[in-house]
C-alpha cells in the first residue's frame, strides 16, 4: 500500500505572483509585473544596483558625532557625505508655535527641502528618512504629508511607506464638532500624525550589521498604524516633543546597531535619548540654544553612554 502523504518537498507552497484578479497569500511573491508596468515609469530616482552601492565610500564614525549643533540644518557642514544610517525628525510644523518663524507655504517647503537635501548627502548608500509630519488645519485643510512626498521625491528620494502614529483612541466628548449632531458644518479630530520613510539610492541596506529588534516588535513595527501615546509637552519642556517610544521603534526597526542617527530638527532631543539609548551614535541640529541645552541634559540625565 502506498502513502498519500507528500514529502517535505512537495508540500513546499508554491510561489504567487502579481495577478488580475489579486492574491490571497504573499509567500515568496513575485511582483515584478506589476513594477514593470507603466505606473511606476519615469516616476521615481532610480535605485542603484548594489555592486554600485557597495562602491561608495562610506565614512567611519568621527568626531563629529554624538554631538548637537546649534547651527542650521540647511548647512550639515559637520558631517561628511555618505556618513548616516539613519534620520529621524520631526520638523516644526509651522503651525504658530513659539519656536515657527511663520512662513508662507511655499517658503516653509523649501526649508524642508533645503534640509532634506543636506540629510540626502550625509544618508549612507541604501539609509533611511523617518518624517513625523502633522496636517494642518480645516478650512481648507492642508495636507502637508503630500507636499512632503512632492519635495522629497524631487530631491532624489525613494518613498518606502507611511506610518500612522495613532496617538490616542478618542473619548466622550472629545469633538471637533464644527456643528454638532448636524451635517451643516461637521469637523475632523485627527487622533493621528503621520511618519514618511524614505530611502537613499535602495531600498536595501548593501552593508550587513547587527540588528536588535525582537520578533514581537519587528511584527508590530512592520504594520502601518502605530498606536503610541504622545509625549507631555510640560514634562519635557519643548511645545511640540514626540516620545522617545517612537524614535526607538523608528531606529531598531531601521538600522543596525553601531550607526549614527541624525535629526535635524533636534529640538528637545528625543532622537538622541533613543539612539544613545539603543547602542546607536547620534548628531543634530537645533537653532535654539536653549533647546541645545535642553536636549543635551536629557542625553546626559538618561544614563547612557554618549560614546558611539
């Protein structure tokens, strides 16, 4: 009598593919049919391949690290080209804060695009770009996230996902009503923000390093909606600081350990706190020198290392 049952081998699941009609299942998927069509032509830098990649010089750790400058981020003159792993940042959003310099649209976009730039030139080959960006408003409402993709895209930039960082579920009575009860004038309450992620030249690291992220972090951090609770402005003293829950989840998720986390916009020195904290270098760029020290005395008071 013979066995119904198959080998190991024939039970193995059978790749599947871009298809008309969809797929249920992802398992060793083959979608370059869909990446060859004519959607994505034209649209996007081209990534390099990696013998390329691997060819770019790539800068050790100097002195320049674990360092925050007071100077602006439109001129990262400190740190040399091809230098970061990773950039984390949440820019002012412009939206009358005590530390916005109120800018029309058009001049706030090309600040960010001025540093944007800079942060393109000092990313290593295949590092990554984590924007935590709000929108803004209601009557019209200004959906900043976009204008981030148009100039991030232009500066060279490949886009790898969003993520929605929810950061709180609503409760009674917390409306932004508008009119109440009555289709009139109802208004949106975002219980979120958004984080863009883009990449420089890949959308693979070429390089091999160590990474420190758990299996039951790494399922979660792979999902696009994120549910963290925001910071306390007064406890940290800044008007608008994100938690360090999310730069950490941000740099175990997208780097390895060992590299130098960049922010920008550092304010008051979220990124730092998470990267020093995580066995990662870290640099930045605050024009506030209040918010330098601010930053500085929060890597100092977190008991960690400031060696990379």
């Amino acid at each position: 009598m013979t066995s119904d049952k198959k080998t190991p081998a024939a039970r193995k699941k059978k790749p599947t593919a871009t298809s008309a009609f969809g797929v249920g299942k992802r398992e060793a998927h083959d979608s370059s049919a869909f990446y060859n069509g004519r959607m994505y032509s034209g649209l996007f830098a081209e990534p390099l391949d990696e013998k390329t990649l691997k060819e770019i010089e790539v800068p050790p750790p100097g002195a320049w690290a674990n360092q925050i400058y007071c100077h602006t981020a439109e001129d990262m003159r400190h740190i040399p080209d091809n230098s970061i792993g990773l950039a984390v940042t949440s820019p002012p959003y412009n939206a009358n804060k005590e530390y916005d310099d109120d800018l029309s649209l058009n001049e706030y976009l090309g600040l960010i695009s001025r540093v944007g730039a800079e942060v393109y030139r000092t990313l290593r080959p295949g590092g990554r770009y984590a924007v935590n960006i709000a929108n803004l408003g209601r009557k019209p409402y200004i959906p900043l996230h976009a204008f981030f993709y148009q100039v991030h895209i232009a500066l060279g930039f490949l886009p790898m996902g969003e993520i929605i960082w929810q950061k709180a579920k609503g409760a009674s009575g917390s409306t932004a009503w508008g009119s109440w009860m009555n289709a009139k004038a109802p208004r949106l309450r975002d219980l979120h923000e958004y984080v863009l992620v883009f990449a420089k030249q890949s959308f693979s690291r070429p390089d091999k390093g160590e990474s420190d992220i758990s299996q039951e972090e790494f399922m979660a951090a792979t999902l696009s909606v994120w549910e963290i609770a925001p910071e306390s402005a007064k406890r940290i003293g800044h008007p608008a600081p994100f938690p360090v829950a999310l730069a950490e989840r941000l740099i175990r998720l997208y780097s390895y350990r060992g590299d130098v986390v960049l922010d920008p916009f550092m304010g008051s020195g979220t990124t730092a706190v998470a990267a020093a904290g995580n066995g990662r270098g870290y640099v930045g760029y605050e024009v506030n020198e209040e918010y330098v020290q601010l930053a500085q005395a929060r890597v100092s008071s977190s008991g960690v290392s400031n060696e990379s």
